[in-house]
C-alpha cells in the first residue's frame, strides 16, 4: 500500500539524478520517478510484482501494439486485414524489440541480475521497452505516448518499407528449406517451468535428429520463432 501511495505520487526529486540520465535515453522528462524506476526492475533483482517491470510490460505490450495497429491503419488505407498483421507483427515481435531497446541504450539503465549471464544475452531489454511504454502511458497519458512512441521507436528504429519485404516467419523459412533439401526439421518442446509468475517454454529446433538451435519465451510460438531464427543464423540461410 505505501508503495502504491508513492507511485501516484510525483516523486520529482527522490532519485537525484535518474530523470536526467533517462530523459538522455528516452527523450521525455519524467514526470513520476518511481514509475521508471518499476519499469526498469527486472524480477531478478526485484521478487514482487509491484517492484518488478512484469505488470508494466503487460500494459506497454497491449499500448505499443494498439498504437503500431492505428499507424499502420493510416499509413495503408488500402490494405486488408492479413497485410497489417503481419506488419504489426514484424514491428513488435520480441527480436526486433530487444534490438531496438539496445540501440536506444536501455540495457545500461535496466536493473537486473548481471550475474546471470543467460539474462544478458536475453531478450529482457525488449520487455524493458515494453514496460517503459506503459510507464510513460501512464505518467503522461495516451496522446503523448503515442507521439514518444512515434518519434522515438517507430521513425528512428522501424524502418517499414524495409520491414515490408522482410520474411518474418523464419520457422516457415526453415521448414521451407529442409524439406527442399531433404532434411527432417521438427520443432520439440525442451522444457516448460515458471520463472517467477509467468511460465517459460523452450523449444528446440531439431534437424535430422541433432538439436541444432533453442528459443526461449512466454509462448511456444515465440520460442519457435526464435529457435528458428537461431537456425537460420547457424545454417547461414
């Protein structure tokens, strides 16, 4: 309840110094600390989920993708339903996120447990990203995170013409080649387990019997993907 309390609250000067160093990164000037701060916890370092990003990233996930879905709808007045998305989904799926949130400097400002080494070739910096939009959604409400988003995501970092001819489906790619070359390509669970409240699968991408790439996610289809795109890279496709 206090920190609930606190978190409604602007806190202008209870973090000296972290308002400048994150308006450096974002670009916006935080209007609530303690917000940020949340948004920047990952559940390594912080156990509950009023301290930890995983609620944020829930909100920012749905902000992000309602304001990508309302720019596409614009920008191709003409195309149906099945165009937009899959062009949304070349937007904010997790690799292009976490990429994003690297070049924008965020993993410097996420706090999480550095002694994982699996956490620092992971994609939580996308979900940082995520968490950051529902923190900015809610310290300056819809309008202007749709403008951040626009400003700071989309036009510097999502380039849509190029995303246009980009094959997103890499599993589709991938089941495409081995069955022209003759290759018997399944994609099998490894594992399942929680890892703090949301449960984790990882797949693996298995051809001609031999685990050839893994994928970690919240979803067997995400992980999929990304053991997918793992095996593209590794086979040189």
């Amino acid at each position: 309840m206090q920190l609930l309390k606190r978190l409604f609250r602007a806190d202008k000067n209870e973090l000296p110094g972290f308002q400048k160093q994150l308006q450096a990164v974002l670009g916006i000037k935080p209007g609530n600390d303690l917000l940020y701060e949340i948004a920047l916890s990952h559940r390594s370092v912080k156990d509950t989920p009023e301290e930890n990003n995983e609620r944020l990233e829930y909100l920012g996930d749905a902000i992000l993708s309602a304001i990508i879905a309302d720019y596409l709808f614009k920008r191709y007045p003409t195309k149906g339903e099945g165009f937009l998305t899959e062009m949304r989904s070349k937007m904010v799926n997790r690799q292009q996120l976490n990429d994003i949130a690297l070049k924008m400097g965020l993993k410097k400002l996420t706090r999480y447990n550095k002694f994982d080494n699996a956490l620092r070739t992971s994609q939580i910096f996308g979900n940082t990203l995520e968490a950051l939009v529902g923190a900015v959604y809610l310290d300056k409400g819809y309008r202007k995170t749709q403008q951040w988003v626009l400003k700071q995501i989309v036009i510097p970092h999502m380039f849509v013409e190029d995303l246009e001819n980009i094959d997103i489906n890499l599993k589709n790619k991938l089941i495409g080649w081995a069955s022209k070359k003759g290759h018997a390509l399944t994609f099998e669970l490894a594992s399942e387990k929680l890892e703090g409240n949301r449960r984790v699968f990882i797949m693996n991408a298995v051809l001609d019997g031999e685990v050839i790439a893994q994928g970690k996610g919240f979803n067997k289809k995400d992980a999929s993907q990304i053991a997918a795109q793992k095996a593209v890279e590794h086979l040189g496709i």
